[in-house]
C-alpha cells in the first residue's frame, strides 16, 4: 500500500521545472558538444559567485569532488599517503571513502548531541605529527563551523576541506578562513554533491569542488580530465571524473530557485519543532548563528523501531541516516577499537522525517500530530 506521506518523491521535485529542464536537455543536444561546453562553464561561474569563492570545477560526482581535492593536494606536494584527516564519526561513508582511496587515513573524532556535527572541541586530542587537515561535515545542512575550528587548523597549519554535499546555500555568521559566510567557500576546499536528492539535484550524478586556491582549481581540473594540462598532454596520472553538459543544464535551471526551496524546506522545519511536542523525541536545534537549509530533519527517538512502524502504519515513510558510525562498517574493521560512544548513540536512534517537496505545510503540520502520538 502507497504511504499517504512518503519519504521521498523526485517526480514533485522536478515537476515546476519539467518544461525548462526538457528544453535546456534539447539545447544541449542540439549543440552537439556534450562535454567540457559552455553548460558546464557557466555552472562553474555561478556556483563560484554562490559559495563566494573564485573558482570552481564541476566533476562527476561528491565523492570524486572530495577525492580530487586530497589527490590535487598530494600531487602539489602537500598530502603523502599515510597522512591522516579528522572528520566526525557520524557522516555517509564517502567521506571516508575519499579520503582512504588516496592512501591517506581517516581519524574519526566523535559529534556533538547539539549540533550534530563534529565536536570541534575533541579536534585538538586527535591530532598526530601526520594529521594534514580536517574535513568538517555540513550535515543535514547545518554548517559546522566555529572559531576553535578555525584556530586549531591555523594553529597547526592544517587545510580545512568541507564536505558541503548536504549543505548547498547554507551560511553562517562566523567569518571563512578568507572572511567568507557560505559554505562551500568556508575553508580551503570543499566538494559538494548535486545527487538528485540534495537540495539542488542534478537528474543523474553529478558534483563540484569549490576553492580559493588556483593551484589547486587547475590540479583538480587537470586531474578530472585524464590529467591533462592541454589536450594529449598528462602532467598527472588522472581519473575521468567530468561532468557532463547534460547535467550541469539540468542545474542551470533549477540553481536560480535554490534559496527558495532552502526557505521552503526551513518553513516545514518551523513547523515541526514547533508542534511536535512529545517526551520521547528529541528535536535537532535550530541555530541563531547559522542558515540551515535542512537537507534532512532528524528526530531521536529512543525506542526507533517501534517509531518507525507507527508511523509507516499511520501512512507516513521515515530513513534512517545514517544507522551506523563509518567506523563500525565491514569495510573499516581496522577501526574496530574506535569509540566515539555519542555517535554510536545518535545512530540507534536517529530517524528522518519527509521534508522533500511532496510534503506540504499542512502535510507538515499532520506529519507533527501524527509524531505526537506516538506513545513508546
């Protein structure tokens, strides 16, 4: 039986923009230049002039966005294998994925119950004479970003790489490493995702690495194109990590209405702490500092399971993410000895409710009554 209120639904999405997304689709084929066209150009452009940064290169994806970042940065001799990154324990595996695919190690430093980011107070304990950066996670779309972060990476010299895939147009008040205010231009680099479920979604993969340094722009560019410096020519042994003409189109024309959906999706979260008002959930904090743009709305909830099938049963679909600290996954069982013991709490019980474009104000509102019942 269809779920009244489901999860998810891409069709919603993308339906406002069906007669401009079919049309830029035949102007690009119309073109007959599919890859590295002006599509891909002026996306770069306006994703720069967004996160307030200089350059931009769109790629294939998030996770090649942040491993051509570690790979520029080895390339120009700054990382070596073995070198290691802090990232917080409660994040989607790639971030971790881009970092060990290079040969380097990730160090996994437990979250804050507050924010839900990294809790930038433990970084300093976790730092080795092979630590090189710190990649802070934007989770749900919360920015994570204070000034001990800010002070222990110039105290130590070490880059700050955002994983800013949940977090397009999200900003706060503390001032960048260049007195810059969006993510995506907080730190030295940062790569974000345009899957089709993020905030802004191309209609297949697709992702960019935003940046202050030009050196770096030109190795990631280099380096997603075969490691070609002109054409035939490979300065770098490179990956084929493009994006393709097709996709960033498709962006082109939903990125003009992205902070309208930001504030869309910060209204239904209004809604919810507003009327949700049950002992056995606990709400995410809404920020005074910051502009959350909410990519998921995550509730605790202590007894989950019974949770969940409560509210599938009363029509509405709920997502785990994510159910596990990477750490604990099969693929990182050298990491067995980790305990970041607040990230392995938050997992078993954190539970996402609707907040895509299928779901309304007042579906919001019913959503949140519905919650209220829920007796463990």
């Amino acid at each position: 039986m269809a779920l009244k209120y489901p999860f998810l639904d891409l069709k919603p999405v993308n339906a406002p923009f069906e007669e401009a997304l079919m049309k830029a689709a035949c102007d690009v084929i119309a073109s007959g230049r599919y890859i590295n066209g002006e599509y891909v150009s002026r996306l770069e452009k306006e994703i720069a002039a967004m996160c307030d940064t200089p350059h931009a290169v769109a790629v294939s994806n998030g996770l090649d966005a942040l491993k051509l970042i570690i790979r520029a940065y080895k390339e120009m001799g700054i990382f070596t294998e073995g070198d290691e990154i802090i990232m917080s324990a409660n994040t989607y595996i790639a971030t971790a994925l881009a970092v060990s695919d290079e040969g380097l190690k990730p160090v996994f430093v437990d979250m804050s119950a507050s924010t839900l980011n990294l809790n930038t107070s433990l970084i300093e304990k976790a730092i080795t004479l092979r630590t090189k950066a710190i990649m802070p996670v934007h989770l749900y779309g919360t920015p994570c970003w204070d000034n001990t972060l800010k002070d222990v990476a110039h105290n130590y010299g070490l880059k700050i790489i955002e994983d800013n895939a949940q977090a397009i147009g999200a900003s706060t008040n503390i001032k960048g490493l260049y007195s810059t205010h969006r993510t995506g231009g907080l730190g030295d680099a940062a790569g974000t995702s345009f899957y089709p479920t993020k905030n802004l979604g191309a209609l297949g993969d697709a992702g960019i690495v935003t940046t202050h340094d030009s050196t770096l722009a030109n190795t990631v560019r280099a380096l997603a194109n075969y490691g070609c410096d002109r054409r035939y020519h490979n300065i770098y042994k490179g990956f084929n990590c493009r994006m393709d003409e097709i996709q960033a189109a498709m962006l082109l024309v939903k990125l003009p209405h992205i902070d309208d959906e930001n504030n869309r999706r910060r209204n239904i979260v209004n809604i919810y702490n507003t009327l949700i008002d049950n002992e056995s959930i606990t709400k995410p904090h809404i920020f005074n500092d910051s502009y959350q743009v909410w990519h998921q709305y995550p509730l605790r909830v202590v007894n989950r399971d019974a949770f969940v099938s409560f509210m599938q049963d009363n029509g509405v679909g709920t997502d785990i993410m994510y159910p596990s600290p990477v750490y604990l996954q099969p693929c990182y069982q050298d990491y067995k000895g980790n305990s970041c013991q607040e990230a392995e709490n938050f997992a078993n019980e954190v539970i996402c409710l609707p907040i895509g474009a299928h779901i309304s104000e007042n579906s919001a509102a019913e959503i949140a009554q519905l919650v209220n019942l829920f007796n463990k």
